[in-house]
C-alpha cells in the first residue's frame, strides 16, 4: 500500500468557478475528459474560468472532481469531503471503487480544492464536512461517478480489440475479455476511454454484489498516523515560512487599547508583533520564540460592553426568555387540557453550560499573502468559506486565494468556522512571507464558539398507569442556524435547493431546526405535545454546531427526563420507554437489542450503575 | 545558545535558548512534525517521545535539560522492537481515527511494552492515563497494547 504520497500536496489545482449558480444536477455535472498529465479524468463540465494561474495548468482542459487515472495507471481519488477521524478517506474511496472495480490498495488520495460548483455536498449545497451526511449524500453520486469511469474503461478496451463491450469486464485496475482471457490495464485505456462519449445509463451493482462496501475495510489513512507522516493543518511547512502566536481580547466584544513592544523585541528569535483590532499576534523564527515574546508584551486591552458580563446574567437572561412563548415546532393534540386531567405532573428545567470544541489540534493556520494571491494551508470542513474568508480580508477575488486542506486533527464542528483562518489573514497581510499562526490551548478554549448554552423547561403529564398523556418541551438558548443561514442564503439558490421546502419553512418562521432536532420528535407514543423554541442570544458570544449538534443537547434532556418519569411512575426505565414504542417497531428493536447486549437487570457490583437511553438522528 | 541533542541516531545543532521546549525544536527547527502540539503544559500526552527509552513530554522538556540523550520520535519509534510491534497492532486493529493524539499514544505504549513485556491493564492505565484521544479511541488502544504483548518476533507478527 503506497502510504507516503497517499496525501500527496494537491500543487495544481484545476478547479473551476462558474460564474452563476448552476441549477444543474449531478449526473449532468459528469463529463470526460483528458487529464493534463494524460489520462482519463472525470470530472465536471461547467462555464470553465481557469482558477490556477499557474503555466503548467496550460492545457488542462477539464476540471478535478473525484476520479483521476494517469497513463501508467495510477489511480487517483479525490477527496471532497474531510477526514477527521470519521473514516470519509476510507468510505469515500470504498463508494469510488466498487463501482470503479479498483482495489483499496490500488488508490491514492488527494485532497480537493474549493468548488461548490464540483463538490458541493448534495444534502447542504455547499462543499462542506458535517452532520452525518457524508454517506447519507455521497452513496449514489460517488458510485455513479466510479461506475462511469468504469463503463468508459470497458468500452475503450471493447474497441481496442473490437469485440462486444458486453463481453468485457472490469476488475482489479483492468478490464478483460472474457472469452479470450485479454487484458489491458486501465492507465493502457485512459486516452482512449477519454475520447468516448459519456456513456447515457449508468447501472449501479445490485448491493449483493458489493465487495467492498459492506465490509470492514482498513482505513486508507492509519498507515501515515501510526509513522508520524501524516500531515495535519498544524504540520505544513512552507519555505521562508514564520511562526505566530496571538492573542486576542480576553472579553468578547473587546478591542486593543495599546501593546508595549520593548521587552519582546529583545527575545532572541522575535521578528514582529502585529495589531489587530481586537488581537495582537507575535511573529518569530520558531513557536516558542512568539509565545515568550507574546508572554512579554505589555497588552491594554478596552473590554468593551461585556466586560462585566457573568454566567449568571447570562442565565438569568435565559431564565427570562423561556418565559416568552416560543414558534412552535411540534403541536400535537391538546397538551394543556391533557395536563390539567393529568393523574401526576412533573415538570424540570435543564440547563447545559457552554462547551468548546477542544479539537486535540488546536486552531491553526498558515497563510502567505502577495500582491497578487493568496496561500492557505489550513484543515478545515468549509474549504470554500476558507476561500471566501481569505478573500475578502485581501480583497483578492476568490480565485487568486489557493486553499490547500489538510487532515483534520478533530473537527467535531470547530472547522465549520472560518474566523481562525479570517485572523490568520489579518496577520499574515502584515508579515513579508509565509506565517504559520497557531492557537494556543488557552487561546483555543477561550477563543472557540462554543455549543449554546440551553435553557429547556419540559413537564409532562401521567396517567394513574404512569404513561405520560401529556408533554410540553421549551428550548430556549442560541440559533447556531439563523446565523449560518444568514451567511449561507446570500451566497447561493442551491443552498435553498438543498435545504428543502420544510426547513425553508421553518427559517422563515424562525424555528431553529437544530435546536429542537431530538426533542420535537422523540420516538415515543406522546398524544398531546406541544414543543417550541425560543431564541435568545447570549451577549457577545459566539455559537456553532458541536459534535452531533441538536441532537447532543436533546438526547440529554429528554431522555433524562423519561428517566424521571420511569421514577415516577415507579417502572424500570428500559421498560418505561418500551411500552412507549409499540408504533416505532425499528425503535423498539434498537432499544431491546441495546438492553440485551447491556445485560439489563442483571445484577451489578456495588458503585457501578447501568442506564440507558434511545434516541433517533441523522436518519 | 547553540545545543546538540541526538534524535533518532542523528546530532543536530541548533541555535535556541535553554528554556526553548524539545517539541518545538523538533517541529520548527528540525522539522519533524510526527511529534504534536496539543496544550503545552503536559496535559494532554500528544507530544510525547522517548528519552532514554522513558516516555517524556516534550512540550515542557527545555533543551537545555536533554544533554547527551538519546531522543527518539514517532519518526523513528519503528526501529524499536516495541515500537514496530505497537505500529502493527495499530494497524491491525485500525486503532486511529482523526490520528493526531496518536504519536503521543504509540510512543507511551512503546515505553511501556519495552518495560513490561506483559503489562497488566492497572500497568495499560497508569502508563496510557496521560493521553488524552479526544475522538474516543481508548478501548482500541487498550485491545492493540495487549495484541502487541502477545505478538512476538521482529517482524511484528503475532506468535
């Protein structure tokens, strides 16, 4: 298995802008073509404006998308969707070859440039790692896209010995002729199968016929991670290239006042200390040598509006807005008379505090700014964002930005957010040369955005059986959506397309469907509900998805508080919840599988505990 | 001032001050990045390496502490019987999954197996307590430690 270039620096990247949203679906997006360095390429045919300014590019007539089979063979796989430790560098690729009857050892992966026009994820809209839609997105697409090259390998072989492509077939990187025994290997076929038409039905293998998808296959990426080779964000290096420490205000909302520079310009190693509005950043010849010299600076900062803020006026504030009444995100049935007849009632509030992401590598990003362009090296999920971001702080068009991705040391949500690759623009325009600006642990914690702080007050209502008859559920807290959307709706009709009739609905109606998602629909018999969300942004800081998203804060409450029904109604918790699920059968399964595999009731030693929980997500 | 220090068999002068940590001498003077940055405050276990066959972390190790001793990295841990048999449990069991953590965990699961051969789980815990895997990969780790005591042989494979 070839492993030291399997991430191998994506130097030339072809892709390519359109200049208008292109309403157009992703098979027509399929085109073949002839790959610069000769071969087959697959890739999408769209307004192409060359993006790479580079002379070798001369002559690359066709954009990357996922497929890249060189004359000698090598086959090259184009990774649109991150690898932060979820296994995409290893589905995607499984999606890829059974289709394209390769073996995983026979690939190679490159990471690929920015292009929501090419790589845009099918569930989204834009080229973006998240939500648990790798799989879900790409299942079709991918095989579609391996199955057509596929297709284009067997035909041109076909010609080349001019017998029936239906007696031909692929496997293992060649295509043979079945009743003579010829081969040819696919890199022998790549100009030919270039030159074909692309192919009007693509037939996708019946799944029982998979030989890789449905196994476990290896990771394509632990060879480089158990050797030190593998080359996360953190790990670039570039000729010339300085090392940056920053420090941004303390107070969110705060701005720099006034930086005392004396001390630090002694520190051996230090080049420069950069200002920002609201950070300052020392620049030296080694990581060290910027974190003394940042130790050494006299900072003044003006805390702004939040300076006295505490979690307790945060809460407080909370505590008031779960008060109002919230847009309504299910109601079912009539909750208050069901409550008012209720046998026994039970309510709770729950509160969960803020969380950081606190990926194992902290934020980073390096950065070389010119006249003329642009260079990020960075891991991040939203490639395009980070192009975008870039731009806009050079003022360069989007073009002239070149984003190379990286593995992702953690993800978890963190590398949605483009504002550690916005910072370290804002200080690489004011060094001569690559800078490598690299968060400290402090700084990364402090400095994250964190999952919103919730404020969900839940009651329900049981019956003299104990089976809850009525149920009411009140999230209140931050709307990570209505500030993505915002960022999102303006850039693109696509985004819309993808989101979807409903959700457009509940944007406009200001229903954060994140939110409430694991809360609005638990899977159990609940007659009367009614749950709604109430928005109320905490002052000054920042919010963003978090590992598992909704879901993670939902789960939590509800399913702690089916847990005080079970009390309540003084029944076994694993049975309390399956009596609830006699119309969610799948659930139900889940949920005694679970139980089976725990040996629930069986006794346990003293100081442990068993619990158990069922939620429905991402589905 | 300028310091020797032998990494992986090999000398390399740099020119640093005492207090500079091993860890970024190793990443951004001599360029070897297979050794992590995660906290600086030896906390988290990414940037762990050997000295003297002991597991240290290198982020709070001044260059002017390390002397004439031998420094190996994730770079070279391979060359090490332990090492070697570590990396293929690694594989065999697909312990890593975003994979940054990992240099520091196969590095303290090497000094552990090259001091225990056989090490217990209360022996797995105290010498793996101090790397932190933030995606959850403890149980692999754990299974991949015990494969790798029970493999035998240079080739890593299992006996």
């Amino acid at each position: 298995m070839c492993c030291s270039d399997r991430f191998g620096f994506v130097a030339t990247a072809r892709a390519s802008e359109a200049s208008r949203d292109a309403n157009l679906s992703r098979r027509a997006f399929l085109a073949a073509g002839t790959a610069a360095g000769g071969g087959l390429l697959l890739s999408v045919e769209l307004p192409a404006l060359s993006r790479n300014a580079n002379a070798s590019d001369a002559g690359a007539f066709a954009p990357n998308a996922f497929i890249r089979i060189g004359r000698d063979g090598q086959v090259t796989l184009i990774m649109h969707k991150v690898e932060m430790g979820q296994g995409t560098y290893t589905s995607m690729p499984m999606l890829l070859a059974e289709e394209l009857e390769v073996d995983l050892s026979q690939v190679r992966l490159e990471h690929a440039p920015p292009n929501d026009q090419l790589y845009a994820e099918p569930l989204f809209g834009v080229q973006e790692t998240g939500g648990s839609t790798s799989v879900r997105g790409n299942w079709e697409p991918l095989r579609q896209a391996g199955a057509t090259a596929r297709i284009l390998l067997e035909a041109a072989a076909a010609q080349t010995w001019k017998v029936d492509a239906n007696s031909c077939h692929a496997a293992r990187g060649e295509v043979i002729h079945g009743p003579s025994g010829r081969r040819l290997s696919y890199g022998a076929l790549a100009d030919k199968a270039a030159a074909l038409p692309l192919p009007r039905n693509i037939p996708l293998k019946d799944p029982k016929d998979f030989k890789l998808i449905g196994t476990s296959a290896k990771r394509l990426d632990a060879p480089d991670k158990v050797n030190g080779t593998a080359k996360f964000g953190i790990d670039v290096k570039v000729p010339g290239m300085k090392f940056a420490v920053v420090a941004a205000c303390p107070v969110f909302g705060g701005r720099l006042a006034s930086v005392d520079d004396s001390k630090a310009k002694t520190i051996k190693g230090m080049h420069q200390v950069v200002r920002l509005d609201d950070a300052v950043a020392a620049v030296a010849d080694h990581t060290w040598a910027a974190k003394k010299g940042l130790a050494a600076l006299d900072i003044r900062w003006d805390e702004g509006p939040h300076a006295k803020l505490s979690t307790r006026d945060i809460v407080q504030q909370l505590v008031t807005a779960s008060q109002r009444s919230g847009v309504v995100a299910r109601q079912q049935g009539d909750p208050g008379k069901a409550m008012a007849s209720a046998a026994q009632k039970l309510e709770a509030v729950y509160e969960v505090s803020f969380l950081a992401h606190a990926t194992m590598e902290p934020a980073n990003c390096t950065v070389h700014v010119r006249p003329d362009g642009c260079d990020v090296w960075v891991g991040t999920q939203v490639p395009t964002f980070a192009q975008t971001a870039a731009a806009k702080v050079t003022g360069l068009p989007p073009k002239k930005v070149e984003v190379h991705n990286h593995l992702l040391g953690g993800g978890f949500g963190r590398r949605l957010e483009v504002d550690f690759i916005l910072r370290a623009v804002e200080i690489a325009k004011q060094v001569a040369g690559p800078v490598k600006v690299v968060w400290t642990r402090e700084e990364d914690i402090q400095h994250d955005m964190y999952r919103p702080y919730y404020y969900d007050r839940i009651a329900a209502g049981l019956n003299e059986r104990g089976k809850p008859v009525a149920w009411t559920h009140r999230v209140t807290g931050s709307s990570i959506m209505a500030r993505v959307t915002s960022e999102l709706f303006p850039k693109t009709l696509r985004v819309m397309r993808a989101a979807g009739l409903n959700n457009l609905v509940a944007m406009v109606r200001g229903l954060d469907v994140d939110a409430v998602d694991g809360a609005a629909e638990p899977p159990y018999a609940l007659d009367n509900v009614r749950v709604d969300y109430v928005r109320e942004e905490p002052p000054g800081i920042p919010t963003a998805f978090w590992r598992g998203v909704g879901p993670t804060h939902n789960v939590f409450v509800v399913e702690s508080f089916i847990d005080e029904l079970a009390a309540a109604a003084k029944q076994d918790p694993f049975e309390y919840r399956r009596a609830l699920l006699d119309k969610s059968p799948r659930a139900k399964a889940v949920l005694e599988l679970a139980a089976k595999r725990a040996g629930w009731g069986r006794p346990l030693p003293s100081g442990s505990g068993r619990g158990i929980s069922l939620l429905h997500a991402f589905g | 001032m300028a310091y020797t220090i032998k990494v992986n068999a090999v000398d390399h002068s740099v020119d640093v001050d005492g207090d500079t940590p091993l860890l970024w001498v190793l990443r951004d003077v001599l360029g070897m990045t297979g050794t992590k940055f995660g906290c600086g405050k030896a906390l988290c276990g990414a940037c762990t390496v050997l000295i003297d066959d002991a597991a240290a972390r290198s982020c709070i190790t001044p260059i002017d502490s390390v002397g004439a001793a031998a420094i190996t990295t994730i770079e070279a841990i391979g060359n090490t019987l332990s090492g070697k048999k570590i990396q293929r449990a690694w594989l065999d069991l697909d312990v890593v999954q975003c994979g940054y953590c990992q240099s520091g965990q196969i590095m303290s699961a090497s000094a552990l197996l090259a001091s225990k051969p056989n090490p217990s789980d209360a022996e797995i815990d105290d010498a793996m307590s101090g790397n932190i895997c933030r995606c959850g990969t403890y149980v692999r780790i754990r299974e991949a430690i015990k494969q790798a005591a029970r493999s035998t042989g240079t080739d890593g494979s299992r006996g």
